[in-house]
C-alpha cells in the first residue's frame, strides 16, 4: 500500500454513532473536527502531545551566532491565552467523550501550557492520578544565562473519575524497572541521532519525542489489541510504538509531510514477537540502569536470545524486561539464580549475547548506554 493509501482526508466529520474506528490510520484533519467523527466511548488510551503555545519573541541564536532550530510553527501560534484555553477545553471535552469509561489520558507539556492543560483536565472532569517528570539527560542549555535550563517536561495520567478501573500494569513496570517500583520521575535523552526523522538535513518535526518515553508510557496502561489515540499525531512516534507493542492505534494530524513522514515510519516499525509481548511479574534488586531501559532505548531488542557464558540455558526477552526460560520467567537477576538453584544470581554478569566475536555479557551493553547517555 502506497503512503498516502493509508491517510484518510476527511472532508467532514461523519456523525460519530455511525462512524467505525479508522483502526491503524491518520486521520488528516483538525484534531477537534476528527475526534467528533470517532463513536462515544470507543478508545482505551489517549496519548496528547498539543502544540505548547511556547509565545517565542524572534530567532534565539547560540553564543556563536548559530540558529536555533525552535518551534516557530503557525500550528502553535494562539492570538492569545483566551484563545488558548478555548482551543484546549474544544479537544479535552472530546477526548473525554471518546475515551472508554475504563481508559485513561496522558497529556504531555512544559511550564508553557501543562498548568493550563492541567487546570482544564479537572474541569472537564478527569481525575488525575500522576503527573510524571520526564527528565531529559541531554537537554538544550538556556544559551541566554538569563534562566535555568529547561530540563524535563510534565505528563499527566488521568483516568475518566476518581472511581473508574483504569489499567495499570503495576508488576510490568516494576520489572521494567530490575524489580523497584517505578517512580514519576523518568529520565530519557531527547531524541536525537538515527531516531530524529530529517530531510535534507533538516528536523521533520521541532518536537519530535523519543520512542523510548511512549514505549514506557504504552506498556504501563493498555494491553495488547488496545486502541490508542493521538490527537496530535505528529511523525507517529505513538504509532510506531504502538505497533511495536501489538496496539492498534488511530493518529489525527492536519500537516501532510508530517502524515508522510509518519506512515513511512510507521510502514518500517516491526512488531514484536507475540511470545515477547508475554509479560511478567516479580520481586527485588537494582543496579545503576535497569535492565528494561536498554529495551526501552533501543540497546536490546524484545524477542532477543540471551545465554549463559557457557551456552547451558537460554532465554528469550520480553517486552518489559522479563526473561523466559522454557517454562520459568523473571528477571534478568531472579532467572539466573532459578536456572542455577542459587539464592542470588548477577544477571549482568551471568547473561551474554551474541556479538562479533562472540559472546558478551549484557553489562557491556549497560556500559555501552552510560557512555552514550551520559554527558
């Protein structure tokens, strides 16, 4: 299928009793317009990266005299706040309406807008379960001197009511995270490198976010064969993940090189292995990097083949960090000492993967990202 065969213009939106769910497709059209087209209660998830109204004041160059390659879009441009506000109720209240009673919204934003969103995120009637600190390891430095360095971004995870059965994949995250309970405050480099989408050189999209951030936020809240929505789909990092995971998923996005850069990425995403996708549940330890962050960035793919140093057992990785061993599972450190009957097991040192040259235990990989990640 061509690239643009999978995004649908819409002309008008269709009445939304009669509509069926554009599964796996852009909807090319204003976000607001689309999302009244799309049935009452038929999404399980909403993933919301809205223009930040940033209100930037002329080109910001660096010491050099280099430019700054900042968002300078007519698509986050508002004559004001007023006009702000009315066009972040206008897209929440219809996300309220098409998120499933069960569903939960997550909303990503900076110091610019995420008050507001937040504000208007109670209003409508959500309740807000956390808000998260993503923390970028490599953010850009306030070239000025005249603020602090603008670190991290907010995330806010809100269910339909204080009382609604919202999905939380509680033990997925704990191991994602070497067994300790993850926290709300996450640390992912901004995206950058082979991940940043450009053409002739150029950012695709100002605000492109990593697909390590969506890998996390995906498998902490839906189940394989969930809807997803993005209402701002951008160059479909929701969507690429999405399909990584075995999560259906719709995207809404009104600039067309943004929709083409999107289906491209999405088309070349490979879905995981369903025995992959199998997660799993257990207790206690943590090095410096959890296991589960080198998934998550990309160091080690799910469906990989681990052995021990001397090739006696192996094991293949799932999704969220856990390891499978023919009928046994867990993580990296629980396996290795089950496999041994041990009381503990290293599972840095005891697990190796096959490299040029042959085999390397996956610490190297861990040293390998703390070099990469670190500044």
């Amino acid at each position: 299928m061509g690239v643009l065969e999978k995004v649908n213009r819409q002309k008008a939106a269709a009445p939304a009793e009669q509509a069926e769910l554009p599964l796996d497709s852009i909807l090319m059209h204003d976000c607001v317009a689309a999302m009244r087209s799309l049935p009452a209660k038929s999404v399980d998830m909403i993933f919301a990266d809205p223009p930040y109204n940033l209100q930037l004041g002329g080109d910001l160059a660096r010491p050099d005299g280099s430019h700054v390659d900042a968002v300078t879009d007519d698509w986050d441009k508002f004559d004001s706040l007023a006009v702000y506000d009315k066009f972040t109720r206008e897209w929440l209240a219809e996300a309220r309406r098409i998120l499933k009673d069960d569903g939960t919204i997550w909303v990503i934003g900076s110091y610019h807008n995420i008050f507001k969103v937040g504000s208007a995120i109670q209003d409508l009637g959500f309740w807000i379960l956390n808000d998260i600190i993503w923390r970028k390891a490599n953010p850009m430095p306030n070239f000025k001197g005249t603020r602090f360095t603008n670190a991290h971004e907010t995330l806010i995870w809100a269910s339909k009511g204080e009382k609604a059965r919202y999905t939380f994949n509680y033990r997925s995250m704990k191991t994602l995270n070497d067994e300790l309970q993850m926290r709300s405050d996450w640390e992912f480099p901004i995206c950058g490198g082979p991940e940043r989408l450009k053409r002739d050189g150029v950012k695709v999209h100002p605000t492109q976010k990593p697909e390590a951030l969506l890998y996390r936020v995906l498998l902490a809240c839906t189940k394989p064969g969930d809807v997803v929505l993005d209402p701002f789909f951008g160059t479909g990092t929701t969507g690429a993940v999405a399909k990584r995971l075995g999560r259906r998923w719709i995207g809404i996005e009104r600039e067309a090189n943004y929709c083409a850069a999107a289906i491209e990425r999405i088309e070349a995403a490979l879905p995981l292995d369903e025995s992959a996708l199998k997660t799993m549940q257990a207790p206690k330890a943590a090095p410096r990097v959890a296991f589960g962050t080198l998934i998550e960035n990309g160091f080690l793919n799910p469906g990989a083949v681990l052995t021990d140093a001397r090739r006696r057992h192996v094991a293949v990785v799932g999704a969220d960090g856990s390891l499978r061993c023919g009928d046994a599972s867990g993580s990296i450190h629980k396996l290795g000492a089950t496999l041994q009957n041990a009381p503990s097991c290293n599972g840095w040192t005891y697990w190796h993967y096959e490299a040029e040259g042959g085999l390397k235990p996956i610490d190297a990989l861990r040293q390998t990202y703390l070099l990469a990640t670190q500044p």
